[in-house]
C-alpha cells in the first residue's frame, strides 16, 4: 500500500487540479506521484434501430475530431446525480430525450494519473429535439450510424475516445447476459 506524507495543489482551473504527493511506498521508499483531479462524468450510448447517435467534435489536447458517445461533466455551477448528468448532456449534444435510460457501470479511464471517473449509461426509447450546446461545443455535430457502421468506425480510427469503446463493451456484454437470460428463461 502507498502512504502519502504530503500532498500539493501544483495547478487549477476550472476544469482540473493537478496534484504532486510526496509517497511512502510499500518497499520503504519515498517517490512523488503526480496525478490530474477532475470530477466524473457521465456517458450515455443513444441505442436505437440497431444502431447509435454520436456526436463528432474537435478535441484540443489530441488536434484532431472523432466521433464519440455523448459525455460530459457538471460545470461549476450545476450540479445533481449521474443520472441527471447523463440526461442533460444526451438533451444539450443531440437534442434527444430518453424515455428509458439505463446504468451499465463504472469506469476509470486513465487511472494511473487521474482520479476521474465515469457512468455509463444505455439510453433507449428516444425522442428527437433541438441539440442546445454549450458555447465550448457549438462545432460539434450528431449523426446516427448502424452499430455495423460504428464498429467499422472503430477499425479505421475514426472512433478513438476510450470511454466510448469501453462503453461499447460494457453495452455488449450487457446484452450478451440479457439475451443468455432470455434464452434461459425460455429453455425453463
């Protein structure tokens, strides 16, 4: 087990802290970690008609834009569940409304150096509206693709956001366990 002895905040934003902690670890020797504070977010897959809504944005840190789930965080001046999270930010990016959303799990996506994590969440029963972005995504941009079309996606790089192709997991093996329970059920 790693002790920490003293921790600091490097760096702030609105977005993030960085942290350097002073450590004891397990063999006796102190180290320094450094690792990135953010808070979770939440991901919502828009599943309907055998396939997924995505949103496609430009994403600074990697300059470049791919197509992803719809996610995202509360702001500084929001607040309230997951779940609200995860309706909002489905509302803001596609204009759509889920009448059935679901919970699939827990993440982290890079937790070596940060503590964010993330919801997943399968959203079904869909209702299209008007996208009402934030001012930070008003190039972004939704489009529908047959789940045969985002795999292929995935294959050539034009899907590449981790959190989205791990939600895709968890979606997969989701209805994997359904559908052996329906069969089960059904052989009773």
């Amino acid at each position: 087990m790693i002790k920490t002895l003293s921790s600091r905040e490097a760096y702030r934003n609105a977005w993030m802290t960085v942290r350097e902690d002073v450590v004891l670890r397990a063999n006796g020797l102190e180290g320094i970690y450094g690792y990135i504070e953010k808070p979770d977010f939440a991901l919502v897959i828009p599943h309907c008609d055998d396939g997924f809504w995505l949103v496609e944005q430009y994403r600074y840190p990697v300059a470049r834009r791919a197509w992803e789930f719809p996610q995202g965080s509360w702001g500084t001046q929001k607040e309230g569940s997951q779940l609200d999270l995860a309706r909002t930010e489905l509302q803001e990016e596609t204009g759509i409304e889920a009448h059935t959303i679901r919970h699939l799990g827990h993440l982290y996506g890079a937790y070596g150096m940060s503590s964010q994590g993330c919801d997943v969440y399968v959203a079904t029963s869909l209702t299209q509206g008007v996208p009402q972005r934030e001012d930070t995504e008003q190039d972004m941009v939704h489009s529908w693709f047959s789940e045969i079309d985002f795999v292929l996606m995935i294959q050539r790089g034009d899907v590449v956001d981790a959190a989205t192709i791990a939600a895709f997991a968890y979606f997969t093996i989701d209805r994997s366990s359904r559908l052996s329970v329906e069969r089960l059920s059904r052989a009773e």
